[in-house]
C-alpha cells in the first residue's frame, strides 16, 4: 500500500480502533495529532483534510481521504487481505458487523466529547451527572452484548472465533473508554475476558492511547 497518515487523538475510541486495525495489518503510518480538547480538530488545516472535522482520518498516499473508523476497519481489510478482520462467509461478517455496529453505533455516539461537552455547555451537566450518563449508556449497549457473546456459539477466545477482527477492535476501544469513568465491569465476565485475551496482543499493545506520542 502506498504511504499511509492517520490524523488522530490518542485517547478517542474511534481513532483507537483504526490504529489496532492498522497494527493488525502490520502497517505503518505517520502519526497527526488533534488535541479534541483544545480544539485542534476544529482548526482550517484539519478541516481541509476532514471537513466533518472529526476523528480519524486516513490519507493515502494518492490523496483519497476515508474518515469514519469503521468505513477505515473495512477499507484496510479489502486493501489488505491478511489477517481478516471480518470471517470469509456471509452471516459471520454480518454478526461481526453487528456487534461492531452495536458499541460504534449504539453506545459511542451518545458518549463521545462533543456530546459530553454538550451536556455541561447546554444543559449545566456537572462532572458527575456526565459520568452517570456515560455509564448509563454504556449499560445499554453492554447487557445486550454480554447476553449475545455469552449465549452465541460462534463466540470464541474473541467475539467471533479463535482469531481478533472488528468486533474485538471496537469492543477494546470501548472498553478502555470505560475505565476513565469508572464503568463496572462486573456484570460482563465475557466481554472482560475477551478484552483480556485482547489487550495481550501485540498489536492491541501497540495501538493502546497511553502507547502514543502525544499521550498526556
């Protein structure tokens, strides 16, 4: 593939996602970062890569720019074949877009900073009632996915058989959102093992927030 940039922030979910996916692919990329809180994101040099002016982005090497991580997650398992992040059958793929759907779709959209920052700007949420609505939510999405991995037998060592794909990638980045609000895990013993089994993974290791350079 051709040289890759990964315009990011080293503590967003979404751009944690793309970087495991591209250590999985065992593929380098310079690293961009945009400080989301200080509003690097939000400044004209980003927006004219990414007008949407969000987190990530990957630019290649032609120019082509793909945002949204899970259009990324499937871009580089079209582009790069090997290890698959989706099963090779059709209903698999549509289970691993499930789950994946069901933390990227359900749980981080309501949870992300500028919802977060929405709440304390629009309707006076303080520090804790923030932390409550984050843990609330990632109830929602989590007590339907536990009962889904838990019951399934397609479940493996990871979400979807013996090998780590895009389910796993969303389910990690999720999880280690979860830890900055203090989100009990006790009711999910299988999505806490499958996270485990993850996070041993060198390429999960690699992609963690506090492994990148611009990490507070």
């Amino acid at each position: 593939m051709s040289e890759l940039v990964l315009h990011n922030y080293f503590r967003s979910s979404t751009s944690h996602r793309a970087r495991i996916a591209l250590a999985m692919k065992g593929l380098a990329y310079d690293y961009v970062p945009h400080h989301l809180r200080h509003g690097g994101h939000r400044l004209p040099g980003y927006l004219s890569v990414n007008p949407q002016g969000l987190v990530p982005a990957l630019v290649l090497g032609d120019g082509t720019m793909i945002a949204q991580s899970l259009a990324i997650i499937e871009y580089l398992d079209e582009a790069v074949p090997e290890p698959p992040l989706l099963p090779a059958d059709a209903k698999g793929r549509a289970r691993v877009r499930m789950l994946s759907q069901m933390i990227a779709c359900d749980i981080h959209p309501v949870n992300n900073l500028r919802v977060l920052n929405a709440l304390r700007s629009r309707f006076g949420a303080d520090d804790a009632a923030i932390a409550d609505w984050f843990r609330h939510w990632v109830r929602e999405g989590f007590e339907p996915l536990e009962a889904m991995l838990r019951d399934a037998p397609q479940t493996g060592t990871f979400c979807h058989g013996e090998a780590p794909g895009m389910a796993d990638i969303c389910l990690v980045a999720q999880v280690t959102s979860n830890t900055r609000f203090a989100v009990d895990m006790a009711p999910y013993p299988t999505i806490t093992r499958i996270n485990a089994a993850c996070t041993e993974l060198p390429a999960f290791k690699a992609a963690a927030p506090a492994a990148q350079p611009d990490a507070e």
